[in-house]
C-alpha cells in the first residue's frame, strides 16, 4: 500500500511540473541568450599575488587593502586563490592568454587582478589589469604613473582609485538578482546614486568590440531588453517592477543594468550640431591617440632591446712632452677625430663594448735644428670590452652604473725627424672602468654621466726606436657626458674627455720621461635597436 502512495506521489509531482513547463511555453515566456553577455558577467573576482621592484614593501600591504575594497563592495565577491611559483607581471599574462588560463584553472572566480608597481627615479608607477577567466582575454586596465607621494596610505588611495577606474570600464551598472512575477531585486542602491521612482534600462551584451593588437574591451554593443521602475531602494539593493519588456519574461535574473549615469550635453537655443567634425572624431574611444593634433598613421614603436651603435666628431687639444737634458714640448689645439662604437645588450645586465677612435695631429716640431719643422701624426684607439650594468629603474632611460673590463690599445705614429725628437708610441693592456648615468628630469629626457678608466701594466711599444730601457708606464682616463632622449631609440650626446699617457725610463737612459696628454669635446648620435 505504501509503495503504491509513493508511486502515485511521484507520477503526480512529475504530471505538475510538466503541466507548469508547458504553461510557461504557452505563455510565450522568452529566453534571450547571448554568449558575450555571459563571457562579460563578473560576479567573482580573484586576485594575483601583486608584483613590486623594492622587496615587497609595497606589494603586500596594497594586495590586503585591494582585496579587502572588493570584500566591501557590494557588486562583487571575492573568491582566494592560491598558487606556487613565480609573480608574474600584467604585462606577461597581456602577452600570453595561456598564462592566464593556467592561473584560473581550478578557481571559481570570474575575473582576475593582476597588478604591480615600479618604483623609480621619477616617481611611483602603478598598474591593475582585469582579465577574464572564461575567454582569458583582457577586460579592463588603469594605471597611475609619477606618483611622488610614497607613503602606504597615500599608494592605498591611488589603488582604490585605480580598482574603481577598471570596473567603470565593464560595460554594465548592475545585475537583476532574482524575478518573481513583475517584481525584481537589483544589486545597485543609494550608495550608486540611484533613488526611489528611477526607472532604468534593463540591457543584453550583444557584441564586444576590442582593440586590435591590445586586446583590451573598447566598447560593447547593447540590445535593451525592456524597463524597471524602482519602488523601494536601499543601501545596496533596490527593488522595483517590469513596466516594459521586448517580450514576457525576457528580463531574467542575470539580466544587465545599464545608464545609471547619464551623459549631460550643452543645451543651446538651436536646432544646429554645434560639435565639430573634430570634436565627434576625438570623441571616439580611440579618438585622441588617430585623430589627436598632428596624428599620423599609428604603429607601434619597438623599445631597445638588443644593444646600441653610435658615431661622433670631435676636437683634441694635445700635447707631447718629453724630458731630456731639458725638456721638450708640442701642442696642438686643432686635432679632429671620429668616434665608432656599439653596445651588444646579451641580457638586462651583461653586455659587449667595441669603440674605435680615429684622429689627425699637426705639430711644430719641439725640438730647435731638428728637421722637419711641422710634423704630421695619426691617432687610433680601440677597445673591446665586457660590462655588467645595474639598471635602477626598468627602462634604459633611466639610472643605471656598469663595471667594464677588457682590452684596450692606444697606437700614435708621428713622423721622424733628424736629429730624432718624438717618437711613434703603442699602449696597449688590461682596461678596468666604472661608467654611470642618472636623468635630470621626471620626463627622463636628460641625462648626465660620468665614466673613470684605469689601464693596468700597460706595454709600449716605440718606433723606430725606444726612448730609453726599463719603461714604467701609466694612463689614465675619465670623463664626464650628457645626452637627451630624441626619439624612443635615438639619443643625441656630447662628453668631455681627459686622456693622460705617461712613460718614466730608467735613470740610465737619455730621457727620462714622456707624456702625452688629450683634452677632448666630442659629440655624436646614438641609435639604440
């Protein structure tokens, strides 16, 4: 008997629900569905363990206090996640949808926040990117760059703005929570501007419009579904009633809130567009970077990363001193020569130098009844050397030092003369250096520098013949440089070099003691790739 009641039971239940499908598909109840109004719903968020250049000392305390806006705000729940390796940045998971894939595998969030700052010379920068969890794309990014305040509260503040700035960028207000008959519950309330008596747009995403090569949201294509006026409204939710819809039943819950806020125009007393051909195209989202002043077709600019070559003129004033029974001096004020060289950047910190100077020297012979009287010389030197840079901010712009070591050769032939005066010198041996340069300007468009070398156990080589036995010798150079950013891979710099060649002979010998001496301007351009 009772196997049969629940027998009976079962049947009827399942007769009643069938009968009630079947009045809701008479009734002519509506589905819309839409893909992309799916794939733009946000209703969980996560958020990536966030990435700074100082240690964490920012990272952390703005990650609780990012976390802790989105548990406060009543549009969103925040869903932990959890994970093992490596920070990665905005700008990788930018790059790379499958990075962001495999961080959302297992989460029941919607959206993920990845952010990072960058503390340098000119200020603190700070990025927040949005992506997706269902089609691993970008949604939305702010950034704030040249913060000067470096105090945690004030960077809290930046971050609240920053989060507040990429959820404006979703292209909907709200959500309905839940439909019984006409009445609905939605999830905006006086705390979003809204009141009692507001009737608003209930919206469906029909198409998302995204950037080209960046992939971000621009826009999205919206079908009105139908309208709620608003009975009841408080803090965080409101409660109102369907007055109209495309057709019955179609506002469901999930359906979209749009156009709390509305767009104010000038009013004039004119039937006339007054808005320029030039104001409507600067209006487009991409309006101020096709259609700004002096716009040009747009491509995007690759930054250096591979090295630098660079060219130069300049003038020496010189000098070559030699010390005999008396002492013996040329100079030249007018000595022009050529800067080549390059930079081969193998990674962020090591690198390959190469530069070869070329030069002419005219000179009074110094010597009285030693012929001939004007002589003729040639300068070249070379260097090859390996450097390990310690770049203080994340662009080669800005301040950075490197240890430079490797070879160097400094070769001058001069004519001979009779009876013999100067003779043609070869330098060469194991060249130490420290270079470093720091911007002048928040823009980092200015630059100055600095560079010190120190050649040990240098050789010399004299020709044709030796000056005296047993030579000691010694250079020194330094120097200091600016140059000013023309381009993003072109810089245009001058520098003021002091070059000292000394050679002291053994006390036996005729003479005792050379120099040679370079005080030189020099200016160039330099072509970063």
């Amino acid at each position: 008997m009772r196997l049969f009641l629940a027998k009976t039971i079962v049947i009827l239940c399942t007769f009643v629900n069938y009968a009630f499908a079947q009045q809701n598909l008479v009734s002519g109840e509506t589905l819309y569905h839409s893909p992309e109004d799916e794939l733009i719903t946000i209703q969980k968020i996560s958020v990536l363990p966030m990435l700074d250049n100082v240690g964490g000392i920012y990272s952390r305390p703005l990650e609780k206090h990012l976390i802790e806006i989105i548990e406060k705000d009543h549009h969103w729940d925040y869903s932990e996640i959890n994970l093992v390796g490596p920070l990665i940045s905005p700008e990788e998971l930018e790059a790379d949808p499958q990075k962001v894939s495999q961080l959302s595998t297992g989460t029941q969030s919607d959206g993920l926040i990845a952010a990072r700052l960058i503390k340098g010379p000119s200020g603190i920068s700070i990025k927040l990117n949005l992506f997706s969890t269902k089609d691993f794309k970008l949604i939305a990014f702010a950034e704030a760059k040249n913060l000067t305040r470096f105090e945690v509260q004030e960077l809290k503040a930046n971050i609240k703005d920053l989060f507040s700035q990429v959820v404006k960028k979703i292209p909907y207000d709200g959500i309905i929570l839940s439909r019984q008959g006409q009445r609905v519950t939605i999830n905006l309330g006086k705390n979003d501007g809204i009141e009692e008596g507001r009737v608003l747009s209930v919206v469906q995403i029909v198409k998302l419009n995204r950037h080209p090569k960046f992939n971000f949201l621009i826009n999205a294509e919206k079908e009105v579904l139908g309208k709620v006026k608003l009975i009841k409204v408080d803090e965080t939710l409101a409660f109102g009633k369907v007055i109209l819809e495309k057709e019955k039943g179609v506002i469901q819950k999930g359906s979209k809130i749009a156009g709390i806020d509305f767009i104010k125009y000038n009013v004039t007393e004119t039937l006339n567009d007054n808005t320029s051909t030039q104001d409507k195209l600067l209006n487009r989202p991409d309006g101020l970077v096709t259609f700004g002043k002096g716009a040009t077709a747009w491509l995007p600019k690759r930054p250096p990363t591979f090295g630098m070559v660079y060219a130069g003129l300049g003038n020496s004033l010189y000098s070559y001193t030699v010390q005999q029974t008396q002492g013996h001096t040329a100079d030249s004020f007018f000595n022009p020569f050529i800067n080549i060289g390059g930079e081969l950047w193998l990674s962020p910190t090591w690198t390959i130098h190469a530069a070869i100077r070329q030069g002419i020297i005219s000179i009074e012979n110094p010597v009285s009844g030693s012929t001939p009287d004007d002589l003729s010389a040639s300068m070249s030197t070379y260097e090859f050397m390996i450097g390990y840079k310690f770049r203080l901010a994340p662009t080669v712009w800005g301040p950075q030092v490197e240890l430079l070591g490797g070879m160097s050769n400094y070769d001058l032939k001069v004519d001979d003369t009779s009876p013999r005066s100067l003779t043609s010198t070869k330098y060469s041996g194991l060249r130490l250096g420290l270079r470093g340069s720091f911007p002048l300007d928040k823009k980092q468009d200015w630059s100055l520098g600095a560079d010190l070398s120190f050649i040990f156990n240098p050789s010399i080589d004299e020709a044709p013949a030796a000056s005296g036995t047993s030579p000691d010798s010694s250079i020194n150079e330094f120097g200091i440089f600016v140059f000013r950013k023309i381009d993003l891979n072109i810089r245009m710099q001058a520098g003021l070099d002091f070059e000292l060649f000394k050679t002291n002979f053994s006390s036996g010998s005729t003479t005792t003691s050379s120099s040679q001496k370079y005080t030189s301007l020099n200016f160039g351009l330099a072509y970063m790739f």
